[in-house]
C-alpha cells in the first residue's frame, strides 16, 4: 500500500538552509547541498526547497542551488519561490526539480496553475497555501501570501478547491498559526481540507515532536507532513533521526517506507 | 564493459531526462541525451523518461521524429529499452487520457485510477513485488509512484511487478529487451538505483542485439 510521506523543507537564502518562526527571523543553518545530501542518505521521503527570498527580490530561483541539489538525492524533489511563468518552470525541472510549487504568484495568477500542468503534467505542479485561522471567513481560514504578510480575502477551501479544478496534482496547506510553534500541525484545518480536495494534501507547520506526525496521519487523510525543525533545526534543544521517527510511526501503525538498512547507491 | 554501452535518454521537453541523467552518473555510467533519430540508431540502452501526459509525450516522439526509430531499434534491432512513468504506459495500445493512441508494442489499455476509492494521482512510496523469471531481479521493496492512469496488461506474462493502489495495479512490465516501470526508478532512493545499475548492466545477450 502506499505510505505516508516525510518531506524537509529547506528554506534557502543565498544557497543556505535557515529556519524561520512564524515566517520571520530566518537563522542560518547549513549550505542547501550539504543537508539535501544528508537528508538522502538518512532516507527521508521527500525534499521541498523554497528560495524564500526570491520573489521579495524580484529575481528568478536560485537555480544553481537546485541544479547542486538535483545531482545529489535521488528522491522526489520540488522547489518553489521567483517562478513567475512557464519558463521559470521549464528552467526548475530542467535542473533536475520534479515537482514545482507555486503560492503567491498563483494567488496573483491562477492561470500559472493551468498552463504548468498542461506543458509538463498536473503532478508537476503543487500549490501551497499560506493559512491562518479568521472566524469571518467561510470556512473559518483566510490565504495569505507574500510570506504569510498579506491577507487576500480569499476563503481557503474556495482556494483549494479553485486550485484542484485550475490543476494543481498536489496541495500543500501552511498553517501560519502553528508554523515554527513546535506545538503540532492544525488538524482540524487539514480535516477540511481533506473533504474539500481529492488530490494528494501535504500538512505544513507546526511539528515539534514524533506524537504531532502520529496525530497527523491518523486523525487526518494527510499523505505527507513537511518537518524541518525537528530534523535540524538549532533552536530545538533535541533533533530527531529521519529513522527514529519513521520507526515510532511504523509502531503506531502508520505505513511508511521502511528504513532500508545497506545503502550501496 | 561499460565502454561498450552506448546509453540514451530521450530528452523532450515534457520528460525529466535531468534526473535520468544524474542517476545514471551517479551509478559511474556515461549516458547521453537523444535527440534525434541518428542517437537512437547507435544506442545499445534506450531509456524513455516520462512525466507529462500520453498524449504530450506520443506527440513529442511524432514532433521529433522519434517513433519510427524507436520502433526500429527496440522491436527489430533488439535493443535494451527502459520506460518510466509515462514511458511504460505509451507502450500499450491506448490509453484513456485524452484518449490517446500509444505505441502498441504491449498489448493492453492504460485506465485512470478510481477517483471514488483512492486520492488521484497516486503521489509517493508504495511497495512493489516483483513476479517472473527476469534478468534483472529487484528485491521487493518501496519506489516513488507519481500517477493518475495505470496499465492493464492483456497479456499477464507481461506483468513484471506489481502494487496495490485501491487494489493491485502493474507497476512493472518486461516483455523480452523492452523493460518498463510505472515508479520513478530515477527518484526511488538506492532502491530505484539499484534497478537501473541492473539494467544499464544488462549485455542484451540473449535479446539479439547489436554487441
């Protein structure tokens, strides 16, 4: 059967992996090669790699960061931040990217959505979404964009389900509320949404400990729960082994893809 | 022995033939981009990657005038052919996307997933066994599936491996030289790395072809 998904994200500045709370106060951690590489060989399931600074800059994605990364995992990789069109696309999955992500810019043009995944496939294309929770929205969630600082007046579910019909393969949902909190991901959010979409839903913000990921995948449809600050980030007194935490799920009863024990590629 | 390989990636706009390529490097072998139908002829090793749809990737082996080579190199010349993704559904007769006429060098139709029992596309590690007497022999294990339609072999003796998505589904197939997996062998950790060492390795002795 299929498994459920660990997937690091790196946010990248300037070739380098930080870590950021709440979307602010980024701190450096280490060069984006060097814990892509690690992050593989400790077997995780997935990488997400955003150049976060991209877009405020007004420039495309660092694309020599992803072509170093590319030629060093083996796993499915995608990348987001200063894509703005159909080449920017076309350039990310030529650097050996699979997958890429796209948020404000579709908020600004959802057509981005449509013409990504009709030149390279809706897989290709994974619309994340910035969340936070507002009580006079629909749905109790409003999108925001631009590293979670401008609110849109969009109703979150409308905006998934808009994105699934415009051709998104895949959903990433960002909770702002919890991100970097360590205190677990909002799961009533991810109960939403899961009713709301039928294509694969990743969970985004909040993981602080093994418990959060075994709530996520048994209390929710989740296929994929981003983690990154349990895995490196400094600010944690205590990280956690990619193989400690898919053993602890396995445990629980949560299918994942075991850790292999000999490595020869 | 690896000097003797001439190994090609087909390399249209749709496909990730990067990740191909790195693999490949990764695993010590020199593989080149195929382009044209020249690339083709020379190549003892064919490796069609594919995301995108079936009928982008039909279109793009039409546009570059790669069918009619493909077909002289795989099925008269014997030459080695691994497809991935959409590569391996193309092989058969047809496929319900856009309902696409594919190459028909398997028979049997590619269907789409039932979007009531399982979220489409299939997006992530699912397990794999594999079945039959075959030269390149993977253990069971996890590879990366990223697909919404799945084969449907008419010929079961085609079925190389299989994996349960909402029920079991082909997620392998190898009739003779011509090998092709539904997974990304390229983004299946050493797992899928191991696979393709296999294959890259294979001589095509016993295939008929050009040594």
């Amino acid at each position: 059967m299929l498994t459920k998904r660990l997937i690091a994200c790196f946010d990248i500045i300037g070739g380098r992996v930080t870590k950021a709370v709440q979307f602010q106060d980024n701190i450096d951690v280490a060069p984006a090669e060097e814990l892509a590489r690690e992050m593989y060989e400790a077997q995780i399931d997935e990488l997400i790699f955003y150049d976060i600074t991209a877009s405020a800059e007004k420039r495309g994605i660092d694309i020599q960061t992803v072509a170093k990364v590319a030629r060093m995992v083996f796993i499915p990789f995608t990348v987001g931040g200063g894509i703005k069109d159909l080449d920017g696309m076309y350039e990310a999955l030529k650097a050996g990217a699979e997958k890429i992500s796209v948020d404000s810019m579709a908020v600004r043009n959802p057509q981005i959505i449509t013409l990504g995944a009709k030149a390279f496939g809706s897989q290709c294309v994974v619309l994340s979404v910035q969340v936070k929770r507002e009580p006079k929205m629909p749905c109790g969630y409003e999108v925001y964009i631009d590293g979670a600082r401008v609110a849109t007046g969009l109703d979150a579910l409308e905006w998934l389900r808009r994105g699934q019909e415009l051709g998104a393969g895949e959903i990433c949902v960002n909770s702002i509320d919890c991100d970097g909190t360590l205190q677990g991901y909002d799961y009533p959010l991810m109960r939403l949404a899961e009713k709301a979409v039928s294509v694969p839903l990743i969970a985004s913000g909040g993981a602080g400990s093994p418990e959060h990921l075994k709530r996520l995948f048994t209390e929710t449809d989740a296929q994929a729960a981003i983690i990154s600050s349990m895995l490196y980030s400094p600010r944690l007194e205590r990280n956690y082994s990619v193989r400690e935490l898919k053993e602890y799920l396995a445990s629980c009863g949560v299918p994942m893809r075991p850790f292999a024990q000999a490595t020869t590629a | 022995m690896k000097t003797e390989h001439s190994i090609a990636v087909i390399d249209y706009k749709a496909g990730n033939a990067p990740s191909v390529m790195h693999a490949a490097e990764r695993l010590g072998f020199a593989a080149a981009y195929a382009r044209d139908p020249g690339d083709i002829a020379r190549a003892t090793h064919i490796i069609l990657p594919g995301v995108g749809s079936a009928r982008a990737t039909m279109d793009s082996l039409r546009d570059m005038g790669l069918a009619a080579p493909l077909e002289d190199a795989v099925l008269r010349r014997g030459a080695l052919f691994m497809g991935i993704c959409v590569g391996l559904q193309i092989l058969f007769e047809h496929s319900e996307e856009e309902d696409t006429v594919c190459l028909g060098w398997l028979k049997g139709k590619v269907a789409r997933f039932d979007g009531t029992k399982v979220r489409v596309p299939q997006m992530g590690w699912n397990l794999v066994r594999f079945t039959g007497d075959n030269p390149i022999a993977p253990p069971d294990g996890h590879f990366y599936f990223v697909n919404s339609y799945r084969a449907k072999p008419e010929d079961t003796a085609d079925i190389w491996g299989q994996a349960d998505y909402g029920g079991l589904f082909t997620a392998a197939v190898r009739r003779g030289n011509i090998y092709a997996t539904q997974f990304h062998i390229e983004k299946s950790g050493s797992a899928g790395l191991g696979l393709l060492s296999g294959f890259l390795n294979l001589t095509g002795k016993g295939h008929g072809n050009a040594d």
